[in-house]
C-alpha cells in the first residue's frame, strides 16, 4: 500500500473509526488518541494487509487499539473509589450533593461507579459493560440493584 493509498484510506474511513473508537473508549479524548495509534498500527502493519475488507481491518485494530487504552486508565483496579472522588456535575444543591455521596458510601465502590457513569456521564450501558470488562446483562443487573438500595437509603433516611 502506497503513502497516497494510505492517506485516501484515511480520509474516506477515518469518521467511522473514530464513531468506533468513541463507543469503546466512552470519551472524545481517549477516541481521539485511540483514532491516531489506529492509523499508527494500520501503517506499520500495510505490508501484511492483504487488500480486502479495508473498513473491518481498521475496525478490527480500533478496537483492539481502544481496548488497550482502557485497560492502561483503569483506576479502580488501585483504588475503587476513584470514580467517586471525581468532582460530580453541579447538578443539584450542595446539600444534596452530600447526601448522594452519603448513601454511595454504603454502596460497594464498583457499582457506585457504575452509577456514576450511567447518570452523572450520561454513559450507555455497552460504554460501561466495556470499561469494566463485563457483559450488558451484567451492568444492567448491578446498576438495577444499586439503584434499588440506592433508593431504599434515601427513603429510610439513611443518607439524610
């Protein structure tokens, strides 16, 4: 594959890999490093390109390419309450505030991240499967039950 190729390449398949890289990676920034190291891999790896199938090739390397940076930026694999000790979106009173961090407090770290990924990042449910390495149906059932002992902590007064 010539330079000239590879720059068409680039420009008729880039906005795909990045969409490809963002529904892994969960962030623009992270997409956008995850875009740039999959052309990086595609460039080295053109002798071995055989030709066919250009688009499922790079999106084969994307994802491979975006998994590898998640796995380098898990932070709860150190510290599980990292994702808690992020300042949240001021999207409610002071107050409040500390009565959501109250009641994660009796919530085990993991699933509070979880939560905090689906309703204060807005993430979809296959964005946080993927970051923490586990299936939808997974994700689905923990936040379910989070927000289940979520709800009955704020009903009991228990983070009042």
């Amino acid at each position: 594959m010539t330079e000239l190729e590879f720059q068409t390449l680039y420009r008729d398949t880039a906005a795909a890999v990045r969409a490809r890289c963002r529904a892994v990676c969960g962030n623009h920034a992270d997409a956008d490093e995850a875009l740039q190291e999959t052309f990086l891999r595609a460039w080295r790896a053109r002798d071995r390109f055989d030709g066919r199938h250009p688009l499922a090739w790079l999106m084969t390397i994307a994802r491979n390419t975006s998994l590898d940076i998640i796995r380098r930026r898990r932070p709860w694999r150190d510290d599980p309450l990292v994702w808690l000790k992020i300042p949240a979106p001021e999207k409610a009173s002071a107050g409040a505030a500390v009565d959501v961090n109250r009641m994660l407090e009796d919530i085990d770290a993991e699933d509070a991240a979880m939560l905090r990924l689906r309703h204060a990042e807005d993430w979809r449910i296959h964005e946080i499967a993927e970051h923490f390495d586990t299936s939808q149906r997974t994700v689905r059932r923990r936040l379910a039950a989070a927000e289940s002992r979520a709800r009955t902590l704020l009903q009991a007064g228990g983070a009042a």
